[in-house]
C-alpha cells in the first residue's frame, strides 16, 4: 500500500506524523509521490484556533478531490481528537475519523495494539503515538517530542480539552530515539517544556534531558518555554549547550491582563530577565509570540505591549489574533475587543517587530557564524530555528548536513546573506 501523510500545525504535530509513518513503513507500506498516487492518504489536522481548522477542512477538502478512486481518506490529529464523530457527520468525503494520542491503560505493546482507525472512536481502539519509534531523520535536524498533554489552564486554550493532562516520556526512551534519528541538531518539544518530568515525580528533569541529549548531538534547541518555569539552572543548561536560543512563551505583558489570561508574569520582569541573559550571553537570541484582542485588553494594555517590544529587542515574535475557544475561560468573558480595532493593534504590533528583527539582521552583517547546512544554499545558526525564524543563504557548494563557518555579507529582511570562511581562516 502506498500511503501520504499531510501535517498541519506546530512541530508536535509533525512528530505524530512522523511516529505514524514509522508505523505504516513497518507494516510493509511505502511513501507515495503525493495524494493523487496514494491508497491511503492521512490529514493530521490543527485545531488550535479558528484560522488552522479552516486550513484543516480545506485541506481535507482539497485531498478528497484530488485522491485516486478507490483511496481511503483518513483525518487524524488535534480536530479528530477534538471533535470526533461530529467532524466524521460533517465531512462525508473522508473515510475515517481517528483521535491519537490516547494513553492505552494498562500498557500494550505496540506491536499487540490493533490499529483501528474506526469512524467513530472506541474507547481504547486509538493508539499511543508517544513512545512509538520513528524513521531517521530526513533532514540534518529534527523534533524530538518529549510530552505530550498540558496541566495549564491558561484562559485562551483548549489543548488540554483533548491532548489531556501532561504525559512525560521516559529518559530512556528519549535518548534512545534521538540516537535512532541521527541528526545533528535536535529540537525539543512539549506543549510545556519545561515543565518535563514533574508529572513522573522528576523534578528539575528538563536540566539533565538538555545535558543528556548536548553529550550526543552537536546542537539542542528548545521550543515553548514557560516564562515562570525559566530558572537560573535551566538559562545555564542551555548556554553551555552552545545554543543560546530562548523561546519564551509570553503571550502578553501587562500584569493585569496577564492575571485575565490565567497566566503567569509581567513586562518588566520579562525585560529584566532576557537583559540579565544577555549580560552573561551576549550571543542569545530571543523569540516569542504575543496574542493580540483577548477579552479585556485595554489600550493600555495594548501601549504595555508595544513598549514592551521597543525595550526587550527581540530577535523574532509571533502575533495572533485572538480567537474564542468553546470549553475555555475566556468563552465566558465579556468586553470583546472589536475586530477591526484588533487588526490594528496586530498591524503595529507587526509593523515594529519587524523593524527590530530587521535591525538586529543587519548588525549581523560582518561577523563569522557557525551554520548547519539543512539544504542547498540554505543554512542556520544558532539564531534560527528550523521552519519558524528566517535563515542563512550560502553557496550552494556547501555539503548538506555539514557544520560550516560563513561570514555574513548582508541581510535581507529576516534573512541573511553569507560567504565561505575558507578552512584555516577564522
């Protein structure tokens, strides 16, 4: 059987698929070229606000016009998970409906568990894509998922709704799996990071994970970091990896709209915490991601925001529009910011980012950086991480999956252009 698998999503996703195409290749079957070559063709679907799940339908959409006859159309992921049999009801065009991720009780091998991709679920019948293995990496880096589910009840989302309470892997069986990949750069993620290994009594576990995985690949990356849960052992975790890269999950910055959102801090102790980094690292790079009209902001909450970005330099953010979740906090909260008002305050919130990423771009122009080459032409530092930041163009004579140090000649926007350094020359 040929198969494709379609992902939609964040890099937790893309692990599931991944774990999903290991299963399938072990049962015999092989990739297709694409959805019209497939016999079975898988959408792992987002639905993580409003805007993924339109992308989500489209794309189912799309695949059921484009697929071969006789093909079995089969929809996984987050709006399987979430939904089930009520999408199954609405999209009469797919053959399946199959929620994953769900913890099989007692433990089963997973060479015993049926894989039953029925159109409704039965409890049970899923199976646990945690701790299946996965194919090599195809690429010179790769996700590497550490847990799945989230103890949080932050006010904007639904995740624990239907990924559950926080699951943490096994040291083990993490290590084991970064050996089987092979790649040279690995991306830890969770939907809380560093919260990894409170669940199974490991308290300060996310510190020896980092270590354990730096003493086997050249580089570790960590996505989705708590700001309250950024403690000094972790910060000198990650610096002594030799990738100061810190992307903090802020989502805001005034206290109080914080407290609305059910979260944790407030700008200045963000600002003086990601100072107090670049004090001790002044390599570091910063990311993070900011929503934008959630129930209450004011315009002062909204100035907060914008000063915020002026003070903290960040090197990269994410803006999103607010969108309301059914089953969470902010469902029941009143004072909905107006759209258009909403757009506008994304519009500056977007327009002065982007000229802080481009100056910070451009102050790279003449300094000599490390790079993994991910593909022809295209390189990253430390400062980029895979999909998400902008990247380093280098000559195409640089052998994919090698380290290379480049001199940085230009910057375009969020990208960079840079030379060879010849051997010997530094």
């Amino acid at each position: 059987m040929k198969y494709w698998v379609e992902t939609l999503g964040c890099p937790k996703n893309q692990v599931d698929s991944d774990k999903l195409i290991g299963t399938l290749g072990a049962d015999g079957h092989g990739p297709a070229d694409g959805v019209a070559g497939a016999d079975l063709v898988v959408i792992n679907t987002c639905a993580f606000i409003e805007s993924a799940r339109q992308e989500s339908i489209d794309t189912i959409l799309a695949a059921a016009d484009a697929r071969r006859p006789g093909a079995r159309l089969v929809v996984t992921g987050c709006m399987a998970e979430r939904y089930g049999s009520e999408l199954a009801e609405l999209l009469p065009e797919v053959d399946q409906v199959a929620g994953f991720g769900v913890p099989v009780s007692p433990p089963v091998s997973p060479s015993t568990v049926p894989v039953a991709l029925g159109r409704t679920r039965a409890p049970g019948a899923s199976f646990d894509l945690l701790n299946l293995p996965r194919p090599a990496a195809s690429a010179p880096w790769a996700y590497l998922k550490v847990a799945e589910g989230c103890d949080r009840a932050c006010g904007f989302c639904a995740i624990p709704s239907f990924r559950g309470k926080q699951r943490s892997r096994q040291p083990d069986e993490l290590l084991a799996e970064v050996d089987a990949l092979g790649a040279k750069e690995i991306v830890l993620v969770a939907q809380d990071l560093a919260s990894y290994g409170r669940d199974i009594g490991r308290s300060g576990a996310i510190v020896e994970l980092v270590e354990a995985v730096a003493a086997r690949v050249d580089r570790v990356r960590l996505l989705y970091l708590y700001p309250s849960q950024l403690t000094p052992r972790l910060v000198d975790a990650i610096g002594a990896t030799g990738c100061a890269y810190f992307d903090l999950s802020l989502q805001h910055v005034s206290r109080p709209h914080l407290a609305r959102m059910r979260r944790w801090g407030e700008g200045p102790r963000f600002v003086e915490r990601i100072h107090r980094i670049r004090e001790a690292m002044p390599e570091a790079a910063f990311r993070s991601s900011f929503i934008v009209g959630y129930p209450g902001e004011t315009e002062e909450d909204h100035d907060q925001l914008l000063e915020f970005l002026a003070e903290a330099q960040l090197d990269w953010a994410g803006f999103f529009p607010f969108s309301l979740e059914e089953g969470t906090y902010a469902a029941g909260l009143d004072d909905h910011v107006d759209p258009q008002l909403m757009a506008d305050r994304l519009a500056e919130c977007h327009e002065l980012q982007d000229g802080i990423t481009s100056a910070r771009r451009r102050a790279l122009v003449g300094q000599e950086v490390r790079v993994l080459v991910d593909g022809p032409g295209v390189g990253r530092s430390h400062r980029e991480a895979p999909e998400i930041d902008g990247v380093i163009n280098v000559p195409e004579t640089l052998p994919v999956g090698e380290w290379a140090d480049v001199l940085v000649t230009g910057a375009e926007g969020p990208d960079l252009e840079a030379v060879a350094v010849p051997v010997g020359v530094s």
